[in-house]
C-alpha cells in the first residue's frame, strides 16, 4: 500500500470518529463551517495531526463523511404473494426441438 493510500483510510476513518462531535457542535448551534471550527476549538477537540481546526479542514471533513458514509437500508417490503402456477396447456410442456424429433424417432 503506498503513503497515500494509507493517509486517505486514515482521514476517512478519522471523519467517521469525528460523527458525533459535529453533531454536539450542530447542537451547540454551529451552522457553518467557521462556526464548526470554533466550536470545535472551543471543545479542545483535536484534528487527526494534532492542530486547531479551520474552516478549510471542517469542509473537508464533512465531505469525507458525506463520502464514506453507510447507504442507508432499504425501507422493509412487504413481501410478494406467491405467483399461481400456471395451467397446463394442451400441447403439453415445452421440449426444444432436436430432442422432440428424437423423442418421436424422426431426424
């Protein structure tokens, strides 16, 4: 795995820990990004490197959670009423054709 791989899985998990603290931010009444990262500050929650949080980077952050967010579940069907059988027909069951003429003798 190169660097740069292993640095996006660890961003990707990051913003995923960091779900509930955006949250308690949106609480707190934060509705942009600037006001994110200052709440964020304010909390003392530190980003993946240690550093404050800018608008930038609280952008960025919610991408990758919008990114890598779960699908969410289908809602629950009903399920399907069994289909009815369908009644013979006079001419029988379908047979392809090369093994109906041996079936009858004729080639």
């Amino acid at each position: 795995m190169t660097g740069a791989f292993v640095n996006q899985v660890q961003a990707a998990a990051f913003a995923m820990v960091l779900r509930e603290e955006i949250e308690q931010a949106r609480q707190n009444g934060a509705s942009t990004t600037q006001e994110i990262a200052d709440d964020l500050n304010a909390r003392g929650v530190p980003t993946r490197r240690s550093g404050i949080w800018h608008r930038a980077s609280v952008n960025r952050l919610l991408r990758r959670q919008e990114r890598y967010a779960p699908a969410p579940s289908p809602p629950p069907t009903e399920p399907e009423p069994p289909i009815a059988a369908e009644p013979p027909t006079e001419r029988g069951p379908y047979v392809p054709r090369g093994i109906r003429r041996r079936m009858i003798g004729t080639t």
